[in-house]
C-alpha cells in the first residue's frame, strides 16, 4: 500500500526542511511524496536555486502565491492550497517551520480532515508580536503529528497540553540538509571570489521586521555593519527585504561603499553554507542560522531578545545581543579573539531525522488504514 504525502514548501528556509523529508520519503519505498511550492518566495535566489541545489524535483504544484500582507498571502495560500488538496486526495500533509505558507496549509487539511505532520513542532519564543510565533502556535494545535527537533520543543508541548501520543522527538532535518550538501559546499569557490580565504571574517544576516522596517533600527543595523567591519571584514548576503527598505530610506549607497563590506544578493545554500562553515563569528536575527551555527560550532551573535531555539544558547554558541553597536562589536571582538571552543552537539541532531520522521509516518498511516 503506497502513501500519498503532500510536503509543502514555501519559503527559503522550508527548502532545506523539505528536502531530506522527501528524499527519506522515497528511500522508504512506501510513499507518493509530492511537493507542493506556494509560491511565497519565488526570485530564484530565494527559491529556484535551493531546489536545485537540494536535489529537490519540480514541485508537483506551484500556487505562485507571491508578496502581500500577511492575511493576504495566507488566504492565497488557502484558496489555491485546498484545490490541490481536494484534487490530489492525500493520505497526510506534511508543513515545515513558521513561516505564513506553514499554518495556511496545516489549517487546509485539518479543516479537510487529513492528517497534518509539522516539522519543527513546539519551538517557542513566547514573543507574539513574531508571526512567526503565532504561525508555530496554531499551527501545532491543528497538527496530528508533532515532529520535534530540541528538549524546549517537547517540554513547550507538554505545557500546552498537546498528547504524547502526537509528539514524536526525531532531531533536526534542517541539520540533516547540512550533513548531506557539506562536502559539496567545501568544493564551492565562494571564499576565493571573495578574496577572504585566509583572513577573518564575520557573515551578517538582518532581515527580521522588528530590525529593519523601521528608520531607527535599520540605521542602527547599519552602524553595526560599519563598526563591525573595523574588527573585520563583513560578507552579508542581503536579504530582498532588507535592501527594499535600505533603499526607501536612502540608507543603501551609505552600505554599499562602506570600506570592509561586502553586500552580496542572497546567496543560493551551498555557498553559503561555505561561507558559515568558515566564518569567525556570524552576527544574524535569523531562527535557522542559530541551529546551523550551532552545528558547525561557529559563534553566533543573535540580534534578538528572544529565541525559540535555546538549545543553541544551552549549548553555547549562540548568544542574544540587543540590537546596540557598541554592545554587539564588543561581544564580536572577544569571541573572535578566543581560541577554538568545542561545543556540544544538541541530541538527535545527527543528520537521520527524516528518516526517523518517514518511519513514525509509515507506522501511524498503517494503523489508521
Ligand atoms: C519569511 C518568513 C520568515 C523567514 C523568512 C526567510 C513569514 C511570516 N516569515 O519572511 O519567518 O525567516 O521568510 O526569508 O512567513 N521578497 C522578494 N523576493 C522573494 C520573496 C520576498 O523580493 O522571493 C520580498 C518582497 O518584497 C516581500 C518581502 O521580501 O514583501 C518579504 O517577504 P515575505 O515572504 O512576506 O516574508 P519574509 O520577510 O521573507
């Protein structure tokens, strides 16, 4: 009896989660799996070249749902997702992360009664105000399966009330991408190109709204950029976001000639998995990035006052800054002044979790047919 999974992906960093699921999938020999693509990011920088890069076929479906305000691009996402779900009929969906495309999709299913997985279930930031946070919340009430990466994940769950029995701890299938595309990435000629093979260097990522939507903080985050680049130089691959709003408030040029910096598109995965693997220190509001530097064991300073992924804290290579320049150069300037720490690596993170998650599905679809 063959399974049909739909697995659906919308954003950059739904990519790396969906591509080891897929694959698992298919190693297992008892699924359909399907890919469907919403459309949320669609340059290829922020999508077409992840595909590819992850060995992810064409999407089954692609619902182009595009840019919009976040209720629209929801709805657009349900409108178009429930279509494809009342055509294809599926044994189970599979939803991966926080961003908008996760819960429009979760909240199709369920209302249609098929049985919802949500990979990366029980992080929280306890900050609401992330839609990101309402997005994971809501998303795991409606699912049947909670597929957990970290200890916080199974204790916020346990809190809520949400049953044992629909909670799986399986590890990190964003590290699973990581393990399988690392070799391929050392091959990429990114350092070279950049002429920082031999010298330090930090890597910076700002793309969340409480940074940079507003003047104030953007032209902080600048700053920071500027004062970073006298400890060091700067590679920061700029979010499409980002350099929309640098733009609109005439705070791009400023960037983009200031000495030691470098501002770069967005950059397809394996190159910059190259260039985090090698960095001295990574300065992100990113949530993936925490855990991928966590991994790697790579500093990482989180521009952020809370995080859903503590385990990265626990551990010790990540650490929550305020978004003040002097504050953020002084804690760069001593972690690239230590000697190479070594850190734990958070269990299960181990580069099976799809494999686990593909054998927790197998099991629970047999018992329900
Ligand atoms: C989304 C996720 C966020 C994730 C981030 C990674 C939600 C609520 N947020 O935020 O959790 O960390 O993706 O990138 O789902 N744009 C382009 N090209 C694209 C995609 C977006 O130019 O391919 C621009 C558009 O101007 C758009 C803006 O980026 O308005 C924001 O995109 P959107 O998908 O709404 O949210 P992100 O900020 O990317």
């Amino acid at each position: 009896m063959s399974y049909k999974i739909l697995s659906v992906a919308g954003a950059r960093p739904n990519f790396m989660k969906i591509a080891p699921v897929h694959q698992a999938l298919e190693a297992e020999g008892t699924f359909d799996s399907r890919i469907v693509h919403t459309g949320q990011h669609y340059d290829d920088e922020m999508s077409g070249v992840f595909l590819r890069q992850l060995g992810l076929p064409d999407p089954h479906a692609h619902l182009g749902v595009g840019s919009g305000s976040h209720a629209q691009q929801t709805a657009r996402v349900m409108t178009s997702f429930e279509q494809v779900m009342i055509e294809e009929e599926p044994d189970a969906v599979l939803v991966v992360g926080d961003v908008n495309s996760t819960l429009a999709a979760a909240l199709v299913a369920a209302k249609l009664h098929v049985p919802v997985g949500h990979v990366e279930a029980g992080l929280r930031s306890f900050d609401e105000r992330m839609p990101e946070e309402i997005n994971r919340k809501l998303t795991d009430q409606l699912a049947d399966w909670l597929f957990v990466t970290e200890q916080s994940g199974l204790e916020n769950l346990e809190r809520e009330g949400v049953a044992d029995e629909r909670v799986f701890f399986v590890g990190n299938v964003m590290i699973d991408s990581l393990v399988r595309c690392r070799e391929k990435a050392r091959k990429r000629p990114v350092l070279d190109e950049l002429g920082i093979e031999d010298s330090p260097y930090v890597v910076m990522t700002m793309h969340r709204p409480s940074n940079v939507d507003e003047r104030e903080a953007l032209e902080t985050v600048v700053r920071v950029i500027e004062n970073l680049a006298s400890e060091a130089k700067v590679v920061f691959p700029m979010h499409p976001r980002t350099r929309a709003n640098l733009r609109s408030h005439d705070l791009l040029d400023r960037v983009l000639s200031s000495p030691g910096v470098e501002i770069l598109e967005p950059l397809g995965y394996l190159d910059f998995l190259r260039l985090l693997e090698s960095a001295n220190l990574v300065v992100t509001d990113s949530g993936g990035i925490q855990e991928e530097t966590t991994f790697l064991q790579v500093p990482c300073l989180t521009v952020r006052e809370n995080t859903e992924r503590p385990v990265t804290v626990e551990v010790g290579t990540n650490e929550l800054v305020p978004l003040e320049p002097k504050r953020i150069v002084s804690r760069a300037r001593r972690l690239m002044q230590e000697e190479n720490r070594s850190y734990e690596t958070p269990p299960l993170w181990d580069g099976k979790a799809a494999t686990r998650i593909a054998e927790v599905l197998r099991e629970e679809l047999d018992q329900s047919s």
